[in-house]
C-alpha cells in the first residue's frame, strides 16, 4: 500500500533522501492533525511543531539500510500518537524506533470506537549508523532503544530522554544491546515513563 502522511490541507511532500538517509516529512506547524497510513522502508517523520497529533492506521515504516528513527520527536515538543489496526515501526540504523528528545513528552493511545485490535510495535535499530563508500557497511553498535532517547556519545554528557505516557492499546516495543525497550539508549536515561490503562 503507497505510504501517504497527510494533513486536513492534503499529503505532505517529503524531502528528497539519499544514499543511505530516508527521505524526511517535515512537521513543522503546531496543533495540527497527521494522518499516517501505509507501507515504508526508506521515510521517516520528524515533528518539530508542538501540539502535533498523528493517526497511525496500518502504518508500516520499516526502514531498510536507511538511517534514523521513523518517528522522531524534537527538544521540548508534545506530541501525541494514536494507533489503529496494526502499525509497525522499526529502525535499521542510527535511532530508536521513536525518538523522544530531551524535554519533549510523547503519549500513547489506541484509537477509540474501533474494531478489532489496535497494536503498535517499535524496534530500535541494532547499529549505530551506515556509511557511504564503494561497499554498504553498517558500524557495530551496542543497539538503541525501542521508545525513547537517543544514545550517548563518548565524549559527551550523558544524553536524556523525554517524557513517555502509554495510555492505552497494545504496545510492544523493543531494543537492542543497552538500548531499553521503552525509555534510554546506550549508557543514558530512561527519563520519565508512565504507563497506565
């Protein structure tokens, strides 16, 4: 099924990727609505506006030797997810399944008035990145987590997550190495995370 991200105005228009960076959907305005439906492997959704709400339905952003998360989250944003039917995220390299800036708060929650079972699945990639060069190589990584904030540097501070709220619905999600399912990657925070309903 074509992937289709889409605001009340009509589809969004991604940014151009290449080599081994997914093409971006850029959500900059605040308060708005996504629609977000379809199959994926090389787009991802960065949301830098605040208030910023998207509905997954069957949405399947399984990047294939594309860096970065399929959802990411900037600094000190809001954002809000809610799922219907089953939906899947998965990174390849470079992120978790959805990134949660520092300062920013994410919540969860199965759509309302469905039918059938609403599930959301995230995996944080298992590398730290892919390089360019004559051959496709991927670097070894100690893995990234599921839901939540980005890896740590070696030279830098410690790098935490946001705020986590799962609501409601079904929601599995999965690191790698020192990456949690739900909350830091490798060596960082697992911030605050609230899981209720």
């Amino acid at each position: 099924e074509n992937f289709n991200v889409a605001n009340a105005g009509g589809l969004l228009v991604p940014t151009n990727g290449s080599g081994f960076n997914a093409q971006v959907y850029e959500i900059t305005d605040d308060d708005v609505n996504i629609d977000v439906s379809g199959t994926t492997s090389y787009s991802r959704i960065v949301v830098t506006g605040d208030g910023v709400t998207l509905h997954l339905n069957n949405a399947s952003m399984i990047l294939n030797e594309r860096n970065g998360s399929p959802i990411e989250i900037a600094e000190n944003k809001s954002v809000t997810i809610i799922f219907a039917g089953e939906n899947k995220l998965t990174a390849d390299a470079g992120g978790p399944g959805i990134l949660v800036n520092q300062g920013a708060t994410l919540t969860i929650r199965e759509a309302e008035n469905t039918s059938g079972a609403n599930s959301l699945t995230v995996t944080g990639a298992q590398q730290d990145n892919y390089m360019g060069g004559d051959d496709i190589t991927a670097s070894q990584g100690g893995g990234f987590a599921g839901i939540g904030g980005p890896n740590h540097g070696n030279d830098g501070p410690y790098d935490y997550t946001g705020t986590i709220k799962i609501e409601s619905g079904i929601v599995n999600a999965y690191g790698f190495g020192y990456g949690a399912g739900i909350g830091g990657g490798d060596y960082s925070s697992g911030g605050t995370i609230q899981i209720s309903g």
